[in-house]
C-alpha cells in the first residue's frame, strides 16, 4: 500500500539516453500534495492518508461547499478541488498540513499510474475487441460485424457476458510499472517512460509501484 500522489497529464515528449536511444516520456506536473486528514486504525478501523491538491482560487472559494469548507478549516489549509485517500500501512509518519511533492518518487525507479481513458463512443467489435472481422472482399455479406452470438434450440438464447459492440473507454484504467525517466522538484514534474491514459490536462494518480522496485547493480 502506498501513497497516491494526485497530478495533471500535460502530453508527451522525448528524451535522449546515455547511449543516444529515444525515449518516449509522459509529462505529469504534480504540485505539493497536502495532507488533509490522516486515518487511524483505532478510530478509523483502518490507516490512511488523505491527499488535496489543486488550490481553489479566491473567487471560487464561494463554490466550496460547507461540508467541504469545514473539512479543510479542521485541517488548517486552503481548500482545494482534488481529494485522493490512499491506504498505507502505517500513518504513524504521517501528519495533518504536510506537503508530499515528486521528490517522494527521486528514488523509486517504477511507478504506477491510474487515471480514465479517454472514451471513445459507441465503437463495434472489431476496435473495441480487436475482432478480425470477415473478408473483405465484394459480395461477402460478412465485413465488420460481430457474426453470430447464439445458440441452437438449447439453450435458444444468447450467453451474457459476450464480447458485443458498446461503449468504449471512459473507464479507470492502471498502468503498471512505467520507468521513472526524470524528476524535477523544481518545476514540480515528473517524466515517466511511455504512455499513460487519459486525456492531457487530466488527472492521473501516481504511486510506487507494487510490482517492481528499483534494481540495484552490485560492484565487482
């Protein structure tokens, strides 16, 4: 369990490594995180962290609602627009009011990223399942579409559950162990090896990853 650091999609680029090979980067800014509460196991039933990021401006502080107005006031910080609760182990390091910005990343090697794809509509089976489709060729009657989806007289209907045509995208997806290319605590922005889901200026979550760690190269 670790932390989810709540950050922006800003596009793509490009660096060059040490042997002269192109590296294709996500861009993430991600701006101080602040804690604004921290869940205990005694009082909570479980430890947690509650992350805040993106300050609401002065003229739109009169949006926030009251709950929301009394939840940050308690916390003792600015209001803000994102709220992201992440379960950790211990919360024991953990207090109300403390930053976490990308430095938490400088020495992780892999991340996890989770954010929404971007949607695609209604889409047939061929793009949204990869179908390969009939042939192609004049007359054949049997092109893009999915073929035949029942049964005879038993069961005499359709399974559910079957790979259909339907809405496509829209939906939270996590990808897995995306090299740590760079950080700037400067700029507040993080470089990430490939892609990451989502439109640009979305909201992506980052956290070390679960599945890979950071490999060490012994001396000889």
């Amino acid at each position: 369990m670790a932390l989810k650091l709540i950050g922006r999609k800003k596009g793509m680029t490009r660096l060059f490594d040490q042997n002269g090979n192109v590296v294709v980067c996500t861009v993430i800014h991600a701006e101080p995180n602040v804690i604004s509460q921290v869940k205990r196991k005694d009082s909570d039933g479980y430890e947690g962290v509650q992350l805040s990021a993106i300050q609401v401006k002065s003229s739109k502080i009169k949006n926030v609602s009251k709950p929301m107005s009394g939840h940050f006031a308690k916390a003792g910080i600015n209001p803000r627009s994102q709220l992201k609760e992440s379960r950790v182990d211990s919360a024991e390091s953990y207090t109300v009011g403390q930053e976490i910005s990308v430095d938490h990343f400088a020495d992780c090697g892999f991340v996890d990223v989770t954010s929404v794809s971007k949607g695609k509509g209604y889409q047939g089976v061929i793009k949204r399942h990869n179908f390969s489709g009939g042939p192609a060729s004049h007359g054949s009657g049997f092109h893009r579409h999915g073929g035949s989806t029942g049964m005879r007289s038993s069961p005499g209907r359709c399974l559910p559950g079957q790979k259909k045509a339907g809405r496509m995208g829209g939906e939270v997806v996590t990808v897995q162990n995306l090299k740590v290319i760079m950080v700037d605590a400067a700029k507040q922005v993080i470089l990430v090896e490939g892609a990451v889901p989502g439109a640009r200026e979305g909201f992506v979550y980052i956290s070390k990853a679960k599945k890979k760690a950071v490999v060490k190269k012994t001396k000889k």
